[in-house]
C-alpha cells in the first residue's frame, strides 16, 4: 500500500498512491486530495474535466498549483506539447528538435507520439536493413 504522508494543514494524513498522488479520507471515503482541494475551492469537477498539478507535483495541492483541463490538455502538457502563436509544437524524443504538431503522426484518439515523422520512417528503416542482414545470417548458417 501507500505510504503515510505528513500531516497536511488541509485535509489530515493521507497515503502516498503507486502514481506519487495523496489519497485521503475525505467526507467517510478515500479521496484524491488534489480533487478534493479544488472542490473546496470551486465546486464540483464538470464531467470531461481533470486536475492538473500545474508545477509537476504531485503532492504540491495548493489550490494556486491546480488547474482545471480537459484530457486533451492534461495530455498535452504532460507529453511536451507547448503551443506557440496558436499552434502546437513538441520535441522529439529521438532527434530532440522542436517541431510542429504537422511533423508528427498521431494515435487514433488524438495525441502526439513521441517522435517526430522523420525520425520514425528512419528507426523504421534501420529496423527493416537489421531484419534483412538477421534473415540472410541465418539463411548463410543452414
């Protein structure tokens, strides 16, 4: 299970989840404490909407380090989507380029893969040449 947090001013003990979040006993039932802050603050969270911790901790639930996004946001922000002028832009994984959000493929459900299109097409063909010379050794050594 969890660890048992500090003490916190706001809401008592809590645990440390597997994900790095506190959960707390909240109203007779474990809550997520940074859901439970913006509650208390702004009311219900509206369906569609998570939480987002905007400095990257996950323990920091002050409600000034909260924001309310939709998934595609909350996705965003946590996968390096930066928008410039209007317009999205990340870094590549592999080439560690920042390029339009049009240098990218995406999932079906809409987010950005890690890396960029070119740097993709050339991991393919690398992985392509390596399967051709493994097939030819092993044709050589029947």
């Amino acid at each position: 299970m969890g660890k048992r947090g500090p003490k916190n001013k706001t809401c008592g003990y809590g645990q440390i989840t597997p994900k790095g979040y506190r959960r707390i006993y909240h109203n007779g039932r474990q809550q997520m404490e940074h859901r439970v802050v913006w509650e208390n603050h702004n009311g219900a969270i509206p369906d569609g909407y998570q939480v987002h911790h905007i400095d990257g901790n996950k323990l920091n639930n002050d409600i000034s380090n909260l924001e309310l996004v939709n998934p595609k946001e909350h996705k965003d922000k946590h996968s390096g989507v930066e928008w410039i002028n209007g317009e999205r832009y990340k870094t590549c994984k592999r080439c560690g380029e920042q390029k339009h959000q049009d240098e990218y493929y995406f999932t079906k459900e809409g987010w950005i893969l890690s890396e960029c299109k070119s740097c993709r097409v050339r991991r393919s063909v690398e992985y392509k040449r390596k399967r051709k010379q493994m097939l030819a050794s092993d044709i050589k050594t029947c």
